[in-house]
C-alpha cells in the first residue's frame, strides 16, 4: 500500500515536470523546498496578524 502510494506520487512529480518542462528533481525541489515553506511561512503571517487584530 504505501509502496503503490509512493509510486503515485513519483509519477504525479513526473506529470507535473514534463508538462512545466522542469523535469522530476526540479519540480520536486521547487515543491518541497520552496513552495512549501513559503506557504506555511504566509499562514504563520497571517495567523498572527488575526490574533493581533482580536487582542
């Protein structure tokens, strides 16, 4: 099961590089180095701004 699941997410990586022209490593790295800590990086942002505009 998490063998197969594995896989899945390999060849989603691989579907989103060929069709952006980046390829597999690239894509991997621009989701998970870059995209993914921006985002958390936005909503931690965000969280605070809403709890100091509740204080």
């Amino acid at each position: 099961m998490i063998n197969s699941f594995f896989n899945w997410c390999v060849l989603v990586l691989e579907v989103i590089g060929d069709v952006t022209g980046m390829g597999y490593e690239l894509a991997n790295i621009v989701i998970f180095v870059i995209l993914q800590p921006a985002l958390i990086l936005l909503f931690f942002i965000l969280w605070r701004i809403e709890v100091k505009k509740n204080k």
